[in-house]
C-alpha cells in the first residue's frame, strides 16, 4: 500500500483550488495515458501576474493533491516565476511521496506551462462542455467542492 503524508491526503480530500474557470484568461492540458491521469489548470492573468488559478483534475491521490498544491504555490506569482518552479516545489510542501506518484507533479508543472505558452502565444481558451473527460472531472470536482 502506498503511504501518503498528512497533507497529500488533506488536500487530496479537500481541495482549495479545484473548479472550472469559464472566463480563464488561460487553459493548459497534461495527460499520461499510461497511468489515467489528465491535469486541466486555468489561470487569469493581470499585469502579468497569476491572480486566480483553478483545476480539474481526473487521477489518483498524487495527482489531485499535487495539482491543488501548485495552484497554492503559483497564485499570485509573475509568469517568469511560475515558470521556474519545478515539481521539487510542488512535492516539498505536502511531504512524504511515494516515488513512484512524483511524475504527477511533473503533469502539473506541464499543464501551467503549457497555460502560460498558450497565454503568451495568444492562444485563447475554448470550452467544450461536452468533452468526455471534462464531464468526468467536473464530477469528481463536484465532490470535493
């Protein structure tokens, strides 16, 4: 059995961040076919800073905890900042990891830079409502909102 810390399982079971953001200023896409999970991260941006950061995220334990942990970490920082982090950043605040479960904070390192690339390249973000695994995050956000 893998054992997680104190705080991966409390932001695993409630996290802070999670949720849509129809009026994203950005959306960026992670996805690791191998392991089922799939990272959505959306920010809004003013004067170059990250002032609101959301998440849906379909995976396991790591994967939603580390993601929540990220939006903690970036909100309120400049793009050149957010960009620096690492998953080192990610993991170091929620403690004990399996090692095996690090590459989820690699996902959502991957999913706010591909927001910010797309932010940057002027690419605006398009809602689907009927994507498949949009409806599927949508209902696990709804249970841990």
């Amino acid at each position: 059995m893998l054992k997680y810390s104190e705080e991966t399982m409390k932001r695993f079971s409630h996290p802070k961040y999670v949720g849509e953001m129809k009026d994203a200023d950005a959306v960026g896409e992670e996805g690791n076919f191998k392991c089922g999970d799939v990272m959505r991260i959306y920010l809004k941006i003013k004067d170059n800073k990250i002032t609101d950061i959301k998440f849906l995220t379909y995976g396991c334990v790591a994967a939603i905890a580390s993601t929540d942990a990220l939006c903690e970490t970036v909100k309120g920082k400049t793009l050149e900042e957010a960009e620096k982090l690492t998953w080192k950043d990610v993991v170091k605040g929620l403690g004990e990891m399996p090692t095996i479960k690090v590459h989820c904070s690699v996902m959502g390192i991957e999913a706010l830079k591909d927001a910010i690339k797309k932010y940057r390249n002027g690419i605006k973000p398009v809602f689907d409502d009927e994507e498949p695994c949009c409806e599927e995050m949508r209902k696990i956000g709804k249970v841990n909102e």
